[in-house]
C-alpha cells in the first residue's frame, strides 16, 4: 500500500469515527427525546381522560367513550383503562390490550408511575388519586409518526455518512498527494543521482517544513560522501605515484645492470641503492596498512591498557636503529607514576604513531635528536615530541597532516608525506588529537593529547 493510500484510509479511519460517532450520538439523543415526548403525551391523555371520569360527575362511561371517539387528539392505537381501589377495570377505551395483571397494578401503586413498551406499544402506568381513592390508569399506544420520523432520520443519517466516507477518503488522498509532492519530487532527484555524479544535488524547494529540512540534510550527506569519494581518488592516485617512483628507479637501476658487466664495487653500490628503495617501498606498504587500520572505527572495542612509556621505549630503540646518528631522549619529569602513562588503545599504532613522530624529527634537524616529553593536561596524556630542526612555516601547520603533503623546500630529506597524516589518524581514533607549534629555523614541536586510561 502506497503511503498515499495509507495516509486516505487512516484519515478516513478517523473521519469516519468522528462523524459516525456523533450520527449516533444525535440519532440516539433523538430517539430517546421522542420516547419521552411520546410517553409525556400518553400521560396527560390519561390523566385528561381519568380526570373527566372521575371528578366530573355528569360524565359517565357511556358519555367518555362517546366524546373520546371524537376526539381529534387521540394517539395512534390508543388504550386507556382505568382500574379502581380493588383492581377492577372501571373504563376501558380504544385498543383490546388485556386487564392489568394484579402484582403490576401493586406495583404501580407502590412506584407512582410505571413506563414500558412491548414491539411498538408504549405503555404509561401512573396513580391518579381523587380524595381518598386511588385508581390506576394505564394508557398505551404506538408513536407511528415519531417512529417513521426517527427510522427516516437514521436512513438520513446512514446515507450522508456512506456518501461522507467516499468524500473523505478522495479528500484525503487529494491532501496526501498534494503533501507527499516534495517527497516524490525528492524520490526522482535521489534517483537520479549516482556514483559518477555525485556533485548533483535534490531540490530543497522553498519551503521551511520537514521534507526541506530533510532535503538539506541529504545535500549535506551528498557534500561528505563527494569530499570523501573525492579524497579517496586523490589518495589512491598518490599512493600510487608514490609506489611506482622507487618502483622505476628500481627497474631503471636492474635495467642499467643488465647493458654490461660492472665491477664489483658498480654492482655493490647498485645493490645497496636498489635495497634503499625498496626499504622506501616496504615502509610506504607499512604506513598504508597501519593507515587502513586507523580507519577502522571498530577497532576502538579492542583497545587495552596501554603503557605509554614502553611504547616510548620500543620506539626509540626502532628509531635509533633505523640510523646510528638518530637520538630520542625521553624525558618523564612531568608525569608522576605508573597511571599517569596509561592510556587505552592499541599498541602497534600507539608505537607506529611515536615511531613516525621521532622519525621526523631527527630526519628534519641537524642534530638528529628528538625529545620526548610526558605531561599530563587535565585527564589527558600529553607526548610533546621536540626538535631543533628546520621548522615548519606557519602556512603549512595544517597542510603537512595531510595525506602524501610534503613541505617543498625537506632539505633533501627523504619521505611519502604520509607519517603525519597517519599521526593524527592514530590520534584522533585514540580519542585524542596533534597539533605543531613551529617556526622556519627555529624547530618544532608535537603534541599529542590522548585521553588518559585512569
Ligand atoms: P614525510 O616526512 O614522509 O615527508 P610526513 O607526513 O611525516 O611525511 O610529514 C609531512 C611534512 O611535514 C614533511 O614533508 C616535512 O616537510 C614536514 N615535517 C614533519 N615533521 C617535521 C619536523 N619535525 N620538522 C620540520 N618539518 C617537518
């Protein structure tokens, strides 16, 4: 069922138990007003009736009957009886109904007024007292004229609510159509957009009401995915760029080997060359997969308690062995105990993330040194990592955590431009985040607030 149908039939639902409800509530208000009307006229034809029986004197029963066949106001099938102190019948007129059983009389004299119906009689019952005496005097009749009213009025009613409940239900699926307009509108554009055009977007229309508010959001939706998509391309041409440049120089370099024989001396420098940028290649393949790790959201379920300064450790003593003249000096005067260095998460990208820090700044300043310092900043860990390199201009403070950015002027420093990009990918899965303060000339400084396990 289409929601346009849906909204008709439960618009009709409701409709229809609004107006249904209160056909009933008329019909019936109205059938028991004509009860009463009908029974108050029973009443006063009795007690009229009764009156001139029994206080008039010159009236008698033979003279009532004469004057009551003539009377225009008498009612449909009207019966009246008149019974005295002992229950006997003294007048009857009109309609055969049968004596009043004895117990009903009693009852009557017992309650003042009795009132009933059997098929389409009514019957009124009441004490008509006269001095000392108390008679009883029932009168009954059939409402054929309030009944073929009130049985004309229902039909009326039950037409009117048929013919309502077709109006309603096209109303209503004129109003879903109309409303459900900018949702099918919304349908079509979303349709036509795909993966080769993501840079479409839906109509938002005028209008400042939900289905808008939802259109803007899918625009907002389409502007991520398409910086993501876009991102995404930009990496994967890079990083293929950045593999096939050791690539080519590898195959030119076997390729200059196979034009002569070389001494032995040619072929160890070629060696080792072509060693050097496959060393490239495997920690460009190493740094992509950690990348692809640190995208991995899920991967935040299994992180433990970690122990930053091992981390520290182990990574100084990868640094150091990656060049003899590189030294990271770890200076822990800022942190107090054990917890203090604890932090939740996963110690392969927590070591890879000080690793590529180090790295740096060794590989960017003269002396190759880098410092490591713990510092604690609220309820987080802070690693500051400082240099007295080359430093970073302020201009690209931002730009060098982006992936494959490299500073123009390294100073012949080899790199992907990938260490830092994957830095703060590690960083901000961790909870955490890295920001440089740095200055050309005047070295540079790393800080990386992780949130502290205790
Ligand atoms: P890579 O070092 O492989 O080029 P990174 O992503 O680690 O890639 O760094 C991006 C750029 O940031 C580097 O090319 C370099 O110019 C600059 N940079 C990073 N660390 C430092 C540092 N400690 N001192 C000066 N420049 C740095």
């Amino acid at each position: 069922m289409t929601i346009r149908t849906r909204l008709a039939v439960q618009f009709l639902g409701a409709a229809s138990l609004v107006l249904g409800g209160a056909f009933i509530v008329v019909y019936v208000l109205t059938a028991d007003y004509r009860k009463e009307q009908f029974m108050g006229r029973l009443h006063g034809r009795g007690a009229a009736t009764a009156k001139l029986l029994i206080q008039v004197d010159e009236v008698d029963e033979q003279l009532l009957t004469k004057i009551e066949d003539d009377n225009p106001v008498r009612l449909p099938e009207e019966a009246i009886a008149v019974y005295d102190q002992d229950g006997r019948e003294i007048f009857h007129l009109g309609a055969k109904t049968g004596p009043l059983p004895m117990d009903e009389l009693e009852r009557v004299r017992k309650v003042g007024e009795l009132r009933d119906a059997v098929g389409e009689r009514e019957r009124v019952a009441f004490v008509f007292a006269a001095g000392e005496e108390r008679f009883v005097v029932v009168v009954s009749g059939m409402d054929i004229y309030g009944r073929s009213k009130l049985r004309n009025q229902g039909r009326v009613m039950l037409v009117t609510f048929l013919i309502g409940q077709v109006l309603i239900f096209f109303i209503g699926r004129s109003f879903a159509k109309r409303s459900l307009a900018p949702l099918q509108r919304l349908a079509q554009d979303i349709e036509a957009i795909s993966s080769t055009s993501l840079a479409q977007r839906v109509r938002t229309g005028s209008d400042h009401d939900e289905l808008a508010q939802l259109a803007r959001s899918f625009n907002t939706l389409l502007d991520e995915l398409q910086t993501s998509f876009q991102t995404q391309k930009n990496f994967i041409a890079n990083a293929s760029h950045e593999m096939r440049t050791p690539l080519t120089a590898i195959s030119g370099q076997l390729e200059v080997l196979t034009f002569k024989e070389r001494s032995p001396e040619e072929y160890g420098t070629m060696i080792r060359s072509v060693l050097d940028d496959m060393r490239s290649l495997n920690r460009l393949a190493d740094r992509l997969l950690l990348m692809a790790q640190a995208e991995n959201k899920a991967l935040v379920s299994t992180f433990v308690p970690v122990r930053l300064d091992e981390v520290c450790w182990q990574a100084r003593a990868d640094v150091q062995r990656s060049g003899p003249d590189r030294s990271v000096v770890i200076d822990m005067d800022g942190v107090e105990d054990e917890a203090d260095v604890l932090v939740n998460g996963n110690e392969d990208l927590l070591r890879s993330l000080v690793v590529n820090l180090c790295e740096n700044a060794c590989k960017y300043s003269t002396d190759h040194q880098a410092v490591i310092r713990f510092r604690r900043i609220g309820h987080d860990l802070a690693l500051e990592f400082a240099d007295a390199g080359m430093g970073i201009a302020p201009e690209d403070h931002d730009r060098i955590f982006e992936p494959f950015y490299r500073v123009t002027n390294t100073g012949g420093a080899r790199g992907h431009g990938i260490g830092l990009s994957l830095v703060r990918r590690i960083a901000e899965l961790h909870g955490g985040r890295v920001r440089v303060e740095s200055a050309p000339g005047q070295g540079a400084r790393f800080t990386v607030q992780l949130p502290a396990a205790h």
